[in-house]
C-alpha cells in the first residue's frame, strides 16, 4: 500500500525530471492520483510510463506555451502547444471558469493536447466556485459507427459535476462506450472473456474475445447493438468528438494521434492533437446559488429514495461510487499491482530517481 | 396521404380554436408538422388529441405570458405560464439565439411549460444563423434508475444540431432510452412482444411485454442493464433532467406532470410544470464560421466513408434518416392510420371544423 503524499511526490518528480515546470508537475500528479483515488485506475499510475515513452520519442512538450488563440465573452478557443493534456486542460478550465464569472457561462475548446487523465477531475474544479462543471474529451480511435467495421471514433468520455448544498455534488463521469477501455485490458491481462455487447469481430459480428482489438475488431458503442440504441450511442461520441475537435481546430474521430509511444504517428493530420471541451456555468446565472443547491439535494434524496431491485441495498447517485471509493482510498492507502509496480521503478532508474 | 398544407392548416386552426394565437398556432403547427415529416409520428398528429384533452380539462394555458424571470449576459430562465410547450420552446430558443449574438453562447432554460414535440426541432433554428443548436426536456417519469423498480425518470431527450458547408447539417435527436416511448406504444397496439433490454418488471426482472407498463413495470435506461453500462444512459437522463427541472426551476424526476389528462395531476410539486433546456452556440465564437463549416463537411464524409458491415449499404450520419424521410414525405404526402384519423375528426367536431 502506498501513500497519496508518496504517490504525488513521485509522480510531481517525474514529469519534472522530464522537464516539466514544478507548478506544471504539481497539476498532473493531482489528476493522477485523483484518478487512483476515485478508483479509475486505468487513468492512474499506470499511465505514467506511456506519458515517459511519449516524452522519450520527443512526441510530448514538457516546456509548453498554452495559449487563447480566439475568444468571444463567453468562449475561448486554447492551444495547448502539445503539453501533457493536464496541464492544457486545468488551464483551459480555469478560462472557461473565468469566463463564466462574467458572462453567466463559460466555453473553451482546447487543441494541441494529449490525454488528460480523468474529466471528472475538470468538471469538478467548477464545483469550488459555485458553478457547474463540464469536459469532454475525444481519444483514440477503437470504436465503430453503428453498422460500420471501421474504428471511427474513441470511448470519449462526458463528465458533469453539479453542486449541492448538505448532499454530496452529482458527478458523471463516463465513457460513451458501454465499458471503458482500461477494462477490457484487465479482462485481456487475465486471459478471460467478456460479456457480449462490448466488441465486434473485423467482420462486425459480435464478440466475447477482448484480444480481437489486436485483430481488426472493434469497440461497441453505447447501446452495444442497433436494436438496444448503438446509435444513440454512435450520436453522444460523435458530438463529444466535434465539440472537442472541429470547435478546437484538433484532430477528429480516426485521425486523434495515439496516447502511446508504442503505436505509431499518423499520417494524416486534419488538425492539432487531441482535443477536449469545457464548460462552466454558474449556478446563479440561472437560479439564486442556495435556492438551486438546495432543490439539489431534494434532487438527489429523491433519488436515493428509489426503491431497490431485490438483492440491492440502495439505488445510487452519479458520482457516490467514486467518492466512496476515495474516503476508503485515503485511509487504507493505494493498491499497485506488481506489474505497474515494476513499471515505476524502471521508469525511476532511467530518470535518476528512486521508487520503492 | 395528406398534404404538409392540409395538416398544417388543419394543426393551426385546431389550437386557434382552443384559444391560442395565429402566432402561436402557427408554431404549433410547425413543430407537429416536423414531427410528421421527419418519420417521428409519435411525436405528430397521434398527439393533437392529447392537447386537446388538456385544454379541455383546463391543465394547459392557451394565453400566456411567456416572460424571463432571470439574465445573465448568456443565460436566462423562461417561465412559460403553463403555455402549450412549443410556445415556450421556440420563445426560449430564440432567447438563446439572442443572448449567443452578444455573448457568444445563450442558455435558456424554461420551467411552467408543456410536452413540445421533438426537441431536434428547436435545436435546428440555431442552424439558420450559423450556430450549434442544442436542446433538452425532461418527461413524465417511465424510466428506473439502475438497480431501481421506481419510475424516477422520463425517456429525456437530447438534440444537438451542427451546421456544415456542403453537407447537410449533423442533427442528433434521440432519448436517453434504449427506445422511445412511442414505438413501445406501437407494440403494444399490435399486440407484439419486444426484445429484452427495454423493460423490466414490477419485480425488477427483464421483460418483453410492452404492456408491462400498465403493471408496475419500468422502462430501462440506455444501455438496458448494468452490465452493458445502464449507468451510462441513468447519469445521461440524470443530466437532462437537472439540466431542464433544477435550472429553471420546474418539476423534477418523478414528479414531472403527466402530458396527457387521462392521467391525474400529481399531488406532490417541486417547481412550476414541466422544464426544458435550450443552447445556442455562435461558430465564429471558435472558429472562423466558414473553416468551421469546411471541416465539417470533412468529418461528415470521414465518416461516411467509413466501411459498412456485410449486409448493409452505407454508415449513417446522425440526421441523415429523418432528412430522406423529409424528402419523401415531401413528394409522397403524409399517411394517417385510420384509429389517428377518427381521433381527428372528433377533435374537429367537437371543435366546430372539419377534418377529412
């Protein structure tokens, strides 16, 4: 078990032995660990060595200059001069905060980055100034259109955080897809099956084998099949990739550059990076601040209200799973497998650093 | 078949009986008439009775006055004094229109209003001036959340338009369900079973029995159950109602009012009818309008391009079935089957005018 503070500090030495300023490194080890802590680990520590390969093949700007390059009163288009996709993203949130200070709402589009980690982490910075959070991200291509064998579009993630007053805030926080990626890497590493619903073979027929994204398959939208709404699906990942890229000026759908150094740079290029999308919107621009948290928690013990399915003791909130899981992360500490484990420590030993 | 000028026609003078405007009625007919055209008939002429019954039963206002009882320099909230929905609806995108001139983006949501018809509807009229169009409403509750038997939660629509160059606009229009309610209605009538993955019981067990409904049942949100991400579609339908209900100030959840007068008004009240939620987004706000445009049309035929599993001719673009259904039903005339048309002509009756 290790420590958030020991879990931070390795993480903050990393990127600045990498070359990222002390206030840059600070900002990435806080999102990933909040992905440690809110028990997305598939967006945590495991990650740090893709981000040390990306660098390592100068694929990735730890000296970045992140800049508004257009704006309007309440939006702003950044450019994240190819940095860590934190440190594009909590700059971008932090305009769309600013914007909404004065215009009611805030909207920033960001080009040029990589990935950020968990949007969660974004939406919920909205939540310290009264307003409502709102990222969206796109990624790397694995999923299909509905009716198509082609992977067109990422797992892109929405995620939403909405402030309450006595009650915990509303977070949403999910992929597009009906299981997220990290997910069916586990199933993999494990040699098991999945459920059907999840993937398609090249061929498009359906699939229980997550190894077949090695051979021509495909990721499932939301819906899994056209008759259980994958188009509905298809339609929320495919806004999440225009409003991240073609608003941003990045790259779309199969043309968003990888996230591993493994996998080689595109070809085609139909814009700058990846791309993501902000917003925040404050909560009087709509409603007297106590008025609306309090009809949140109305909204919200409404809900835990529901009556459970039998063999279930409560019908859950958007956002309690993931806080849960942080109170229980805080006290028993952080769990690596010694597989990431050994990962960190070989990324130590070639950055002059030590992890134990 | 009947002609779009003949239902218009007939549309508008039916409301304009009940006491509405010309203006209003004319709005009315409008959205009813989309409704039809683009192949959402359970959101078309099935649905005039309905508001009938309503007015009849003195649950809806045919005088109102629609009025912002909130700003900011990009939000307001509209409260439509109980008016027929697509009054308060196009009103309120309007706003949003307006605040978007000034500030770059408008947000508008609306409380004391009605069942408007398809939401794809007012997402469109940003696309006239260059903007992305986004709309939102919450519905009578029929939907459980996950590893709920409650009904907490209506069939929550979500429509975003996107304007492109060339190409037609991408226009996404779907509820947070894995079906709608209306096609649900249908099997019923026909005395069909539907698949696994819409319903479940009183008991919370899958069902394939549409009449289900009647008996305790609960429709499931998108996604069907938990393992093929119904927390997803629960969190999207979540959203969509706090978005419309809390923002504005209307009733939420459980407690959204019944659209229908067969249904008794409920006893409990948390805010003032039902709520909607209206975005409008300028281009040139993030991107010079014309660049913005051209990329679109490059994402639009990307994914056209993408292959199509055996068996199936193209991939789709959101938008594009409910416009070749425009163009046919153009050509072709509008079809009624007999038990609308009896509806129809008995409202007119009652109404003192003719429909044949």
């Amino acid at each position: 078990m290790y420590t958030y503070n020991y879990l931070f500090d390795f993480t903050k030495n990393v990127f600045m032995k990498m070359g990222c300023s002390e206030h840059d490194s600070k900002i990435i080890a806080d999102v990933f660990l909040a992905a440690e802590m809110r028990d997305h680990a598939s967006h945590g520590m495991i990650r740090i060595k893709d981000y040390y390969e990306l660098w390592k093949a100068r694929r990735i700007n730890t000296d970045p200059q992140v800049t508004i390059v257009h704006e309007s009163p309440s939006t702003a288009v950044i450019d994240g001069d190819n940095a860590v996709g934190m440190v594009v993203a909590r700059r971008s949130m932090e305009t769309a905060i600013e914007k909404a200070k004065k215009a009611g709402t805030g909207w920033v589009a960001a080009r040029n980055s990589n990935h950020f980690g968990i949007a969660g982490y974004y939406a919920m910075m909205a939540l310290e100034t009264d307003m409502i959070g709102i990222c969206l991200t796109n990624a790397n291509p694995l999923v299909a259109p509905v009716f198509s064998i082609s992977r067109m579009i990422g797992t892109n993630p929405i995620a939403v955080a909405i402030p309450a007053m006595k009650q915990p805030p509303f977070v949403a926080d999910f992929a597009t897809t009906p299981i997220a990626r990290g997910k069916l890497a586990v199933a993999e590493k494990k040699g098991e099956k999945v459920p059907f619903g999840y993937l398609q073979d090249k061929n498009g027929l359906p699939s229980d084998d997550p190894t077949i994204l090695k051979s021509g398959g495909s990721m499932l939208p939301l819906g899994g099949d056209r008759v259980h709404g994958s188009h509905k699906g298809y339609c929320l990942s495919s806004i999440v990739d225009i409003f991240s890229a073609v608003f941003s000026g990045a790259n779309f759908g199969p043309f968003v550059p990888p996230s591993v150094a493994y996998l080689p740079v595109l070809d085609k290029k139909v814009g700058k990076g990846t791309g993501h999308f902000f917003g925040a919107m404050r909560i009087d621009a709509f409603q007297p601040a106590n008025e609306f948290k309090t009809k949140m928690d109305e909204w919200i013990e409404t809900f835990r209200s529901a009556k459970p399915v039998k063999g279930q003791e409560r019908v859950m909130i958007p956002g309690d799973p993931e806080r849960e899981a942080e109170e229980r992360n805080r006290k028993d500490g952080i769990k690596l497998v010694p597989a990431i484990k050994d990962d960190l420590v070989a990324v130590a030993k070639e950055l002059g650093i030590e992890f134990k």
